[in-house]
C-alpha cells in the first residue's frame, strides 16, 4: 500500500513539475493553468512532495532501498510522461478538429 501512495505522490510531483516547465507545450485545463500561473509554489512543492515520498520509503526500507525505489519510480514515470504526452495532445487535436469538421457538415 506504501508503494501506490509513494507512486501517486510522485506522480503529482513529476505533473508540477511538468506543467512549470518553459519548454513544454502546456495544456489548456483549469489545473494546469493554474500551476501555470504559480511556478515558484509549485515547483517548491512538487520538491516537497519528493521529498514526503523518500520519507515514506524511508520508514519502510531504510536508505538504500528507499534512494533507489524513489529513483526507479522516477524514471517510469518520465519516461511514461514523455511518451504519452505527445501522443495525448496528438490524439486530443484529431477528436476536436473532427468535431469542428462534423460541425461544418451538419450546416451545409
């Protein structure tokens, strides 16, 4: 159970992470334009949160463990955010240039 709460944890914090960054082409949501609009908070906290998650791990396996579970996780989650993010974005334009096109039909 530790190991899925230390997972949703680090998501979150790989999430913020990702919505501060300069570089990436961000996302239209409520949420992620409000990390948007607060990048020193949110990136102070996606750090706590990493730091909450070496905590928990660290309770449960001691230092070693914890240092290189906390580094595994890492590494499957941004690497998962790198290659779906694209292929989300991608998939969310086709569904909403269809509907602009089906909208077009439907009044011609």
């Amino acid at each position: 159970m530790i190991i899925l709460i230390v997972t949703f944890i680090l998501f979150v914090a790989v999430f913020i992470l990702y919505n501060t960054s300069k570089k990436a082409h961000l996302g239209s949501s409520r949420l992620e334009k409000w990390v948007q609009n607060h990048p020193k908070i949110m990136k102070t906290s996606s750090f706590t949160f990493i730091l909450i998650a070496f905590t928990l791990l660290f309770g449960e396996y001691g230092f070693g463990g914890s240092f290189f579970s906390i580094l595994l996780a890492l590494m499957t989650i941004l690497s998962l955010q790198t290659i779906l993010t694209p292929i989300l974005r991608y998939l969310r334009e086709t569904r909403e240039k269809r509907k602009i096109t089906e909208k077009r039909n439907l009044y011609q």
